[in-house]
C-alpha cells in the first residue's frame, strides 16, 4: 500500500495537502524540523528532518512510496536531500511554478526561478518518476498584500493595478497533489494550475470587497513607491522585484488560465470571490 511523506505541510499549500489527504484514509506522515511547533492535528504522525541535514531524512522515508514536496532549504542542500529521497521512494511530486509557460508573467528572471529550475533537473536525473505541480499566483497572496490596508480603512495604494492574474486557490491545488499522490498514471505529468479566471489587481481588491461588504477603492502607485512601501510588508527585495517585474510584463494582455483542476480532480476550480468569501475575517479589523 502507497506510502506517503509530505515535506513542507505546514506551509500554505503543503497544509492543505495534509488536510485533504486525512480524509482520504491514505497512509502518510508529515516531515518537520520542530514537530513540536508544527501545529498540525494530533491524530497526524509528524517526524522530525531537515533538508539541510540529509541523514535526518533516512529514518523519515522508512517505507515510504511516495514524496510530497515543497522546497523550505537553502539551494546547496538540494543535492543530498534528493538523493536521499531517491535511495528510498518511487515517485515524488514537486510543487513548483509555471516556469516552461509562455505567458511573460512567469518568465522573468529570478532567484526562486533559478532555483526551481535546479531542483527540476535534479529530480529529472533522479531515478525517481516524478509529477511536477505548477502553480499560478495564489489566492492566498491578497491576505499579505491587502489585508493590513484593509483592515485599517477602504483605499488600497498598489502598483500595476491593471495587471492580471488568475488566483489560485491553494486548496486547489492540493487538490490536484492528492490526486497525483494517491493514484498511478501521473508521471512525467507538469500540470499547471490556476484559478479559473484572468482578474486585474483592481478587480481582484474589489472582489475582496464584495464578499466582506464593503466599498473598496484603489489607487495606484509607482514602482518606486512600491519597492518602499511593501518591502516592511512582504521582507524580500528580491521578491518585491520579481513581483513588480511580472506585473509589468503581464500589462495589456489576459492572465494564463487553465482547466487542469477539473480535468484531474473532476471538480471545478474555486473563484476568487469564493476563496475570498471563505476567508473574509482575513479583512476584518
């Protein structure tokens, strides 16, 4: 029977693998350097490992299948930890992001690309069979980049606000890793998943004020502005940049959407008015 480790599950996404996977009655266990600070449910078996310590991973893969994986190490660690991974399991799924798309949002240059694309290649050479699970912009996102302006009054400052994406609800896109989990015929697969629908960032804040009940308005910012302003709020440089990059390059055409969702789990993706409407109290004072 198909064992499975999920590195990464008390991250957004791996969270709700974990989740969605108790349901299902499949045999799992979850990977945490501080199981005691996981906050998972007890009835979930958390071991402790860490990526940067790769004989830790050997008593974590004992029987296992089947890995579930999002990166959380620094890029030197990759090379043990995967070939730890592949001297015991068969497959492994790898959250990652829409690098091979040709839509100008998800090609620009970037540390977390370059990094992405060493670890595919890695897997790749593995020996492991591998699914990669690309994901789109989150969903989850609009709590860290709205959600303190918000909660203090009705006027978001944002840049590009008429740049598009299609947000993608992170259970979602556990829902199609569960699928690749628990089921054969998924390797060699890239599945890129989106949210159904290509939404402005406007559009996206007033949708966040329909479900909460309020009229929000927006205004917009310069880049230069924004590296100031959401470099206290989103703490990378780098992140901030890849982000205004993309905006930039994604002006003047619609976001990149997909049907994986429905074609591997047989359910229809989320909207974003319903992933906002589920987590209103993210903008609530």
């Amino acid at each position: 029977m198909n064992r499975i480790l999920v590195i990464g599950g008390t991250g957004n996404v791996g969270r709700q693998v974990v989740d969605q996977l108790s349901v299902t009655g499949a045999r799992f266990r979850t990977m945490s350097r501080n199981p005691d600070e996981a906050g998972l449910p007890p009835q979930i078996e958390v071991v402790r490992g860490d990526l940067t310590v790769p004989e830790t991973l050997d008593p974590c893969l004992e029987d296992v299948d089947t890995v579930f994986l999002v990166w959380v190490a620094p890029p030197a660690a990759a090379p043990g930890a995967l070939e730890r991974i592949a001297n015991h399991a068969r497959r492994i799924v790898f959250l990652t992001a829409p690098l091979k798309t040709p839509h100008p949002f998800f090609q620009q240059p970037n540390p977390a690309r370059a990094l992405a694309e060493r670890i595919e290649r890695l897997i790749e050479t593995s020996g492991l069979k591998w699914t990669f699970l690309r994901a789109g912009m989150f969903a989850g996102n609009a709590r860290h980049f709205w959600g303190p302006q918000i909660r203090t009054g009705d006027v978001v400052r944002w840049p590009y606000l008429d740049a598009p994406t299609a947000p993608t609800d992170e259970r979602d896109v556990a829902a199609v890793a569960v699928r690749t989990l628990c089921e054969e015929g998924h390797a060699g697969a890239e599945y890129v998943v989106t949210g159904p629908q290509s939404l402005t960032q406007a559009e996206q804040v007033q949708t966040i004020g329909r479900a909460i009940g309020r009229s929000l308005r927006v205004e917009e910012i310069s880049p230069d502005e924004a590296r100031s302003e959401l470099l206290p709020v989103l703490g990378s440089p780098a992140f901030v940049n890849m982000l205004l990059n993309a905006w930039a390059a994604a002006i003047g055409q619609p976001a990149f959407v997909t049907s994986t969702c429905a074609e591997v789990t047989g359910e229809q993706p989320r909207t974003f008015f319903e992933w906002a409407t589920d987590y209103t109290a993210e903008f609530r004072a």
